[in-house]
C-alpha cells in the first residue's frame, strides 16, 4: 500500500501533518507517541520576535467548535532556532515551519534565516484573523498575497505553503495569486472569523471581541473550499478543517487534497493524528485502494 505524497521536493510517508497552532512543537505530544509515525509535523507561528499574544480570555467552546484569538504567542525566531528546531530533528519528522509578519519585510527575512537552517518547508500564514498588523491583511487581496510570496520565493529554495484564508469571497483568486506568485503548494483552510456573546453579562466572550472559527463545524465548508481550488490550480493542496477521524481525511483527499492537517482535534484529543494515520490505511485496505495519489479529487 502507497501512502506517500509529494509536496514540491518534501515528502511525506503518509498524507497527515498538524494543524499550526495546535500542537505546540510537538514536545507534549512526543509524550503520547512518536511523532514520526506523521508524514510531517506543522509548527506553531514563528515571528522575528517573541510575541505574547492577545489578552484572555482567549478561547472558547463553541458548538463543534473553537473560537480562538491567541494573538499569534509564540517564542520568537531564536528560541525555534536553538530549542525547538533541534527537539523535532531528533524526531526525525519532516518539519513545516509557520513564518508570520507584520510587514512583507518580515517575511522576507524569516525566510532567508529558515533557508539555511534543517526545516523541510517553510509555510506563509497570511491567514492569522486574530492580529491587528499584516497575516490576514495580506491574505485577502491578491496584491497581497502577491507581495508577500513574491518576496519569500525570492528569498528560500525550499518548498513555500501558502496558508489561505477562508475569509474570502473567491478562496480559488487567491490560490491562483499563490501559484503565479512561485508558491509550490497551498494549505485550507485557516479559521473563520467569528464572534461570541455571553447573553447575561451583554458582552463578548473573548477579550479581543473576535477570534477564528475551527473544528467540526467548519468541515462542510473547508471541503467545498478544497474542491474548488483543486479546479482552480495545479500545486497540491493540504486540506484543513474539523478533521477529525481518517473518513473525514479521506473527504478531503477525495476534494482534491494531497495532505490534510489535523487542528483542533489535537485540541480535543492528544492521539488524534496518529489516529487518522492509522484510520487513513484501515479505510484504503478495506475499500481496496492501493495508492493515495490515485483517489486525491477522485470526486471531481
Ligand atoms: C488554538 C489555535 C491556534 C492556531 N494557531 C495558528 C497559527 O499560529 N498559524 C496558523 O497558520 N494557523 C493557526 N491555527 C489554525 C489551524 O492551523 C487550522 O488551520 C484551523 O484551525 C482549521 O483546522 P481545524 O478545524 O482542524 O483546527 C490555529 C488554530 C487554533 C484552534
């Protein structure tokens, strides 16, 4: 049985990596299983600098959902560099690294400082909805995404993944912009923007008063979003959204997806990946299906 994938010049043993975001650097997880049972692993947002993220409360439960606005928190570039870097290459795991910024600027040198450092792929978020500067600023308009990958292209030989915002009119616009900009591949969907109001108190629940939709709920949409970029261009796709079991990988390979990540439900339960790794290859002996590649966008 097959289960290997290609994006650009990384490969992955099977089609499943982690949602950014939702499973740190792999360190808590490490605990509950060996994290090169993944085709990679997909890391937190890095920035040039540390960031503390957005004030609390900055979760909450929403039906078969989460709302986040954590604010992009994360160590900063050095800490990736000398602490977190070297945990995952002892994993040995293929390793996505997230780069985000203020300005296309920031992009520019976090991708010439990851280029000659042992990460596999280099993932642009020009998605983030929590922020108040650049991630999803860029990431709505093509000019946008236009500047930001045209700047990092220039800057890294490694795989580039262009991290889509679902908050879009035409998601399938801005994948084009993606491909035409030199991106080898690219990742849906990021989260929704969304709100919650706690009715008693007559207030917002999340301190920044907006936060990302993610989860099961988002599942339908994130499908249909894959299957319409799958038509639109011709880099791969890793499909993201609620995934939360093999079945629901496989809904997206089938869209049009060569990879999945699984987000939130790392959040739910820490075996999640590893289980869908398992329950991708339970799913393809029982329905015969001898290579992946063959049944990624199957549906169109
Ligand atoms: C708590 C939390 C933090 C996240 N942080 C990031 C991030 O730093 N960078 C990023 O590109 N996406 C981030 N995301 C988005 C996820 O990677 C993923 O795209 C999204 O949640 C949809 O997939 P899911 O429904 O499987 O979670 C975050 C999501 C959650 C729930």
């Amino acid at each position: 049985m097959v289960t290997e994938v290609r994006i650009g010049s990384l490969v992955m043993k099977n089609p499943v990596t982690t949602g950014s975001g939702t499973f740190g650097y792999g360190e808590e997880i490490s605990e509950f299983y060996p994290l090169n049972v993944l085709g990679a692993v997909t890391v937190k947002g890095t920035s040039l600098l540390p960031r503390e993220g957005n004030p609390y409360q900055r979760t909450c439960e929403t039906p078969s959902g989460v709302l986040n606005a954590i604010g992009l928190q994360n160590p900063g570039f050095e800490v990736v560099k000398d602490v977190k870097i070297p945990f995952l290459q002892k994993q040995n795991v293929p390793i996505i690294i997230n780069i985000i910024g203020s300005t296309v600027e920031e992009y520019e040198e976090l991708a010439e400082r990851f280029d000659s450092l042992p990460v596999d792929a280099i993932e642009i978020n020009v998605s983030c909805p929590n922020v108040k500067a650049g991630c999803m600023a860029f990431g709505t308009t093509v000019e946008g995404i236009n500047s930001v990958v045209t700047s990092v292209r220039k800057k890294t030989k490694k795989p580039i993944i262009t991290k889509l915002s679902p908050n879009v009119t035409s998601i399938s616009e801005m994948a084009i912009a993606a491909e035409k900009a030199g991106s080898d591949a690219v990742s849906l969907v990021n989260t929704f923007l969304g709100t919650v109001i706690d009715a008693k108190k007559r207030a917002f629940v999340l301190a920044n008063k907006t936060g990302g939709l993610s989860g099961p709920c988002i599942k339908p949409i994130a499908l249909r979003m894959v299957w319409e970029v799958y038509k639109a261009v011709k880099i791969p796709i890793i499909g993201q959204g609620g995934i939360m079991t093999g079945e629901d990988a496989i809904e997206f390979i089938m869209a049009g997806a060569t990879a999945v990540s699984v987000g939130t439900g790392n959040l739910v339960n820490p075996m999640c990946a590893y289980n869908v790794v398992r329950e991708v290859e339970e799913f393809m002996a029982a329905e015969g299906i001898d290579n992946i590649n063959d049944i990624i966008g199957c549906v169109s």
